[in-house]
C-alpha cells in the first residue's frame, strides 16, 4: 500500500502506529527516571518532574524528526522518517507545528489519523496542515513492526507497574494517613484533665503492701507471648484497655500493637499493624516499625536493609486508619523489603520493634478566614493567620515543631475539607516560620491541632510464621492496683495490710518486746483475729494461719489458746478496750 508514481515509498498506517509506541515507551522511561531522581526533593522535586515530562513530550518528536536523521528511535527502528512534502529535511518549526496538529487529528474520534490508511501518500490530517509525508528508507518488515508493538507495549506496561509500584504508592502510603485523618469527623478539643485526678491515678502504685506482691503470672497458652508492659504508668493512661479480638495467625503482641505477617509480593511482604482506638491517636504521627531481622528456616538474614525504601523513616512508618470492624481498633501497614530471589515460605520468622506516639493533652485553636492576622497561643506555641486565598492558608507557627501535629479545613458547611499539601516544619527543633498549606476546595475555618507533649515507647517483637497473639499483658494490674474511694487498696493478695510497724505514739510494754523480731509470726496473728473483725482482709486469708498458733513463741505465755490471752501486740485497728485487754496480759 504505496505510492511509488515518483519513485517515492510511503509509510503505511500500521508501522506509523508501531512506531508512535515504540517512541511513547522510550518516553514513558525517560520521565520515570526523571520522577525517581526528582522524587526525592518533595514538592520541588514534583514540579521539576511535571515540566520536563511536559518539555519531553512537546519537543522529542520535533527535535528529532528536524534533526539530520529525520527520524525518531521507533521511526529509525521501522525504517520510516519524516520529509517536507517537497522533499527535503524539514524544519524545526514544521516539525513542531506537525505534532501540534496531532490535537487536531485526535478531536474526530481519531480520524485524522485513520486518513493514514486511505490517502494517497498516506498522510494524516496533520501531515497535510504541516505539508509533511512519512516516507520509507529502509527494508520493510512486518514482522520488525510486530515486534517492535509488543515490546513498545511490554515496557510502557512495566516502566507504568514499576513508577505505580515503587513510587506512586510508597508516595501515597506517607500521605494517605494525613489525607484519610483530614477527611475524617473533626476531632473535638479535649477538655485538660484536673490534676487532681490525673495525680489520684498516678499516686495509686504507690500504695506500699499490694505493690511488694505481682499479680500471678497467666497459665502458658502456645501462642505468641505479650511483650513486657514497663513502668510507664503514663503511657499506660493514655493506651487504656488492651486490644483484643484481632488475635490471628502469623501475629504477635508488641506492647498495646498487635503485628501480622501478611501479604507477600516478592521482592516485599507486609506488616500489619493494629492498635486500640486510643485517643487522640489519629492525630499522632504514625508508629515506626524498625525491622532488625527477617530470618529464613536455615537462619539466614533475607532483609534487605540498604535499600531505598528501609532507610528512610518515612517508608518505615506505618500510616493509621480507623475501622470500626471487628471492633473499634487503627491500622496501617508497613511494607518490608528483603533480597531477591526470596520465596514466601523463606520469610520465618521477623524480629525488629515498634515506636508508637501518643499526644498528651490535645487542644485546637480554631480561626475563621476573616481573623486574618490574629495571634492565639496553645501549649506555649505561637500561631497566627496570615491569609486565606482560595484553597491556600499560610499560617505562621512559633514553638516546637513537634507539638503541632496537623492543620484541618472546613467548608461552609461545617464539614471537612481534606488536605492536598502542607509544607513540613522544620522536625524536633524549635521553629519560627510561615508554612502553607493547600486544601481540595475552599475552606472557612481552620483548625490548627496542638498537644502539650508527646509521650514515646518503643516495643520489641519476634514474630514467627504460624504464632498467634497472645492474650494482653496483666503486668498492668501490678503496677497500678485498684484503690477505693479512701485510697485503701482492694485488690486481692495472700499479704495482709498490717504489715507496717505499730505506731510510735502507743509503744508496747516489755512484755511485747519480741513481736518485732517475729515478724513472720506476726502476720497468721491477724489471720486468726480477721474473723473478730468486719473491716479485716478477704476470706482467703483466714485459711492459711491454722498450724501458725503452734508454732509461734510467743503463744506459749499462755495456756490456753483463748484470744483474751494472746500476746500484746498493739495495732491501729483495735478498740480502746481491746488496748487495755492487751495491756494487761502478763
């Protein structure tokens, strides 16, 4: 299908379209090395990949096809090049408006291009607003234009699952938590607790006879064990009842988190990470999942620790998303890389920690877009509205960087507008700069989250394929026991409270001299008094003191095992009468 009347051989329609993809494939990979190098540079560094990909695509055809080979990489590949319809090398400027005129080509339904296909010298409409033909130099072969299609097409394929797979979504994973926490309900200001309260809850392990004695350890069940609990009474408040309900295979306990062994790709597989509903959390900035070590059945390291995406924190952290299913918990995923060649079975067991963040005592300061200007101060930290225009507000914050943990929007109707950028202050430092942020539609009041502080603990884990989470930790109870309304301690313990010295305002007679040498006597002492009265411990306690009498030296003054006879050992809790019975034992 050519003209050959002037000795002339034009391109037919479908090497034209073989090589227009072999050209869009060596495109698509120059902007997705472009998008990898600039990547890195944040919003910069996506406004320098969006003008070279426009620049790329306006001017490698017309460089190209005005340049001494007259041809682009699919044309030369084919065989084809491009002419002025007089003859001749065209110019930059033909060329140039000859691929604009593709626009026009394209708008009825493609047909300007199918005039390829029908035309005596094969021209589209585009060639004739150019003057321009496409001619052939070269042998033609269909089978070169075939293969050139399929692998034209293979590599925009691949270089497009490459750029969604280790750019786009790594991408998205760091924005999606913001973007998902913006579109969500308003998180309402939260009202500071009294410090009364918070310092009854703090003082509460500091009640002496309960705390000497731990709670009894769970029976060992073959699941994953709970990591320790710590100290960090805090922390503790502030995480509240443990998460359950989510115990599944390939899991593990790690502090309040519960991890899972999920999805594998490859070249990466996914942690699973679940948290209680814990207040204030979807605020918070994500928790770090730090891997130390994927180990293989043989014991061999398979992470891939020096790759890209393991040594940034952004990548490590785990963006959360509250679900309500099958009960109220956040999640997130974290995805791990490990070296080629890694199998599915090969990833055994996984070893590393958790860094999770709570802020404490969150609060918001509120503007509307008409207080421009105005100054409001949370926590110690500075925040003034400086302007509003369309779906941009610049806001200048003075104070620690980490205590502002996100701007909100909200539309005139009170609902929220989610976030499209916000530029990132300056991390753990104290700042005293302007920073925008842009919104996905007009906004008429902002909301700028404040916390008091952050509290941080990091958790280790060993998760192994085939464990299940345990259940939660009890070492909780140990360290912040029950107390009721007069502070006395209720919760149960085989040591009774009279364990303390007896008050040096009533010393003991003479006779009583060796009651505090005999301590462990003393104790199935009160065990055998408990009955006498309401006020005195638990049932359990009654039980153990029976062969105690016996043995105790200083039952032997008297002859009889009456309670009227026993020895005298003052205690606050006797009566007046009780005193003067005791004072008078010989």
């Amino acid at each position: 299908m050519s003209n050959q009347s002037d000795g002339t051989e034009y391109s037919g329609f479908w090497a034209r379209v073989a090589a227009y993809i072999v050209d869009s494939a060596c495109i698509f990979a120059i902007c997705l090395l472009l998008a990898i190098a600039f990547s890195f540079l944040g919003e910069v560094g996506v406004a320098i990949t969006g003008g070279a990909v426009f620049l790329i695509q306006l001017l490698y055809w017309p460089v190209l096809e005005s340049s001494a080979r007259q041809a682009t990489y699919g044309k030369r590949m084919l065989g084809i090049q491009v002419e002025h319809a007089g003859g001749g090398r065209t110019t930059f400027l033909r060329a140039l408006g000859r691929n604009l005129a593709k626009i026009i080509s394209g708008i009825p339904l493609g047909l300007g291009f199918v005039m390829v296909a029908f035309t005596g010298r094969k021209q589209g409409l585009h060639d004739m607003i150019a003057k321009c033909v496409v001619v052939r130099v070269g042998p033609s072969h269909f089978m070169k234009a075939l293969i050139a299609s399929v692998v034209g097409i293979a590599v925009v394929a691949g270089s497009a699952g490459a750029f969604v797979y280790y750019i786009y979504l790594p991408s998205l994973m760091k924005d999606i938590g913001s973007v998902q926490q913006d579109a969500m309900k308003a998180v309402p200001a939260i009202k500071p607790q009294p410090p009364a309260q918070s310092a009854a809850k703090t003082a509460a392990p500091s009640t002496p006879p309960v705390a000497k004695t731990p709670a009894p350890a769970a029976s060992a069940v073959p699941v994953a064990p709970a990591a320790p609990a710590g100290g960090d009474a805090e922390f503790e408040r502030l995480v509240g009842a443990p998460l359950t309900g989510l115990e599944m295979p390939n899991s593990t306990r790690a502090g309040p988190a519960i991890l899972e062994l999920s999805t594998f790709f490859g070249s990466n597989f996914w942690l699973k990470v679940y948290l209680p509903n814990i207040k204030d959390l979807a605020v918070a900035p994500a928790p770090e999942v730090i891997i130390d070590r994927v180990l293989d059945s043989a014991g061999i390291d398979r992470y891939d620790a020096a790759n890209t995406f393991e040594t940034g924190s952004v990548f490590r952290s785990a963006s959360l998303s509250l679900k309500e299913t099958p009960v109220p918990h956040f999640d997130g995923i974290r995805s791990v890389r490990v070296v080629a060649n890694t199998k599915e079975q090969s990833v055994q067991k996984v070893e590393g920690r958790i860094r999770i963040v709570i802020p404490v005592n969150v609060q918001v300061a509120a503007f509307a877009v008409e207080e421009a200007g105005k100054v409001k101060t949370v926590h110690g930290a500075t925040l003034t509205l400086k302007s509003v225009s369309g779906n941009g507000v610049v806001m200048h914050y003075r104070g620690p960087s980490a205590q502002l943990l996100t701007l909100r929007g909200f539309g005139k109707d009170g609902k929220p507008v989610a976030t499209e950028s916000r530029q990132t202050l300056q991390e753990n430092q104290n700042v005293d700069e302007s920073f925008q942020t842009r919104f996905q539609g007009p906004v008429s009041k902002v909301e700028a989250v404040i916390s008091a502080g952050m509290v941080e603990r990091e958790f280790p884990f060993s998760l192994a394929r085939g464990m299940t989470a345990g259940a939660p930790a009890t070492a909780t109870a140990a360290i912040k026991p029950a107390a009721t309304a007069s502070g006395a301690s209720v919760a149960p313990s085989t040591v009774p409270p009279e364990v303390t010295p007896p008050s040096p305002a009533k010393p003991a007679p003479a006779s009583a001299a060796p009651a505090p040498t005999s301590t462990p006597a003393s104790r199935p002492e009160k065990a055998v008094k408990a009955p006498l009265q309401p006020s005195s411990p638990p049932e359990p306690r009654q039980t153990a003191p029976k062969p105690v009498p016996a043995s105790n030296p200083i039952s032997k003054l008297g002859t009889k095992p009456q309670p009227e006879l026993r020895p005298c050992i003052i205690r606050p809790a006797m009566t007046d009468a009780e005193i003067d019975n005791c004072k008078r034992t010989p």
